[in-house]
C-alpha cells in the first residue's frame, strides 16, 4: 500500500489519520471544506490537498484516484445527508479493490447484537432530536451511510469509536465485535488512537467486512479483561 487518501481530514481524528499515514511512509492525499485548509498548514509539502466538501461527487473522484486505500471520518454534519453523501462518494468512485476504513460511532449496528444500556439510548435520541431541531446534524445520516457502507461488496472495515478524549497516545486500542462485551466497558479512547486503530486497519483484512468497537487499551474495562485471560 503506497498511496491512501483520507476524507475529512483537516478534523482533529483527520490530522491523526494523516500523520499517522505519513508516519508509515504513504503518499496521502487529503480531502476537506475550503475554509478548513489553512488546518492542515503544518502538512504543507508533504499532502496534496483537494478542497472541497466531502460529498461532492466530483471532488472525491478526483481525489481517490490512484489510492489503494482510502480512510473516511463519516460525519453527520448538517441534515442534507452528508455523511450518506461522503459514504456513497467513496463506495462509487474508489479503485477497484482499494482498502476502505470509516469511522462512526458506537451507535452504529451492524447485525442488531449490540446491547446498550438505556442511559446511552436515552443520550443518543436527545442528541439526535437536538441535531435535527438545531439543523446542526443528523444521526440517522451516519446510520443511513453504514448501512450502505455494510451492503456494498467493497473490501470494508467501519471502525465504531467509543467517547473520545484528548492526550498522549496509550497504544492500539482494543476491540470487540459487539457493544455490550465487558472489555469496552469503560467507555473512552484518545482520540489519536482512534486514529491508530483505523490506520492499522488498513494492513488488517481480519477485520474486512467487520464493524469494531474499540476502547483505549489503557483503560480500567480493558485492563480487568487482560488480568482474567
């Protein structure tokens, strides 16, 4: 794998993803919103950049081209469908046979195993309500783009993050197939890696066609489960 693209990536999980790919020794291309380029200064001469909205058709076309592997942050920004957008952009116009990782959140289900408490049903529907009352975003976009991300015959992987927070890198974070498993109970990642770990997804076909939900690896859920093994 030479050359990946990254979709989204002047956000702060998209300047992780790209240091991390430049850290590997790809060649990265990278896709964000105009107004959002000047984010992504300190990657001058080192990415080649195609600004433009993430769901543009076009934009994506142009940039994907030539990538082995494109890695996505699947965000429900506004109540236009962009996540759906972005998601569908990438399935249709990436080379045939490219690596593709998205990012989502632990609300996503792939096969409806996943168990949540009713706390964290309770916090999904409020955000979701407010999203839409505030036209600021739309969770049921993100569902929607997963679905077809999951039904397509592309060689996927949609990585569910838990809650994010900021720091010092602790290590790859640790997986579970299922929401619910005691591991990821803990309920946090930093976010660079979260990034980490959709990275290291890409050399990973174990986890083609799967959903993970990760923690960080440091956490107290993660570090009870390696004493019990």
């Amino acid at each position: 794998m030479k050359k990946i693209c990254i979709v989204g990536a002047s956000g702060k999980l998209g300047q992780y993803l790209v240091q991390h790919s430049l850290d590997r020794g790809y060649q990265v291309v990278g896709v964000c919103r105009k107004v959002s380029v000047q984010k992504l200064d300190r990657f001058k001469g080192r990415i080649t950049l195609f600004p433009g909205a993430t769901n543009d058709r076009e934009v994506i076309a142009k940039a994907v081209q030539g990538c082995d592997a494109v890695l996505t942050v699947l965000v429900p920004w506004g109540v236009n469908q962009y996540s759906t957008g972005t998601a569908q952009a990438v399935l249709d116009h990436a080379q045939p046979g490219a690596r593709l990782v998205f990012s989502c959140g632990w609300h996503i289900t792939m096969d409806g195993r996943d168990v949540y408490s009713p706390l964290f049903t309770t916090l999904v529907a409020i955000g979701g309500w407010i999203g839409r009352l505030l036209r600021i975003g739309d969770i049921d976009d993100q569902v929607e783009a997963c679905r077809r991300v999951f039904t397509s015959n592309a060689r996927w992987t949609v990585v569910r993050g838990s809650k994010l927070e900021e720091g010092e890198s602790q290590g790859l974070p640790v997986c579970s197939a299922h929401v619910g498993d005691p591991i990821l109970a803990s309920n946090i990642t930093r976010r660079v890696d979260f990034a980490l770990f959709m990275a290291e997804a890409l050399e990973n076909d174990k986890l083609l066609h799967r959903a993970p939900a990760i923690v960080g690896c440091q956490t107290p859920s993660a570090l009870a489960m390696k004493r019990t093994v």
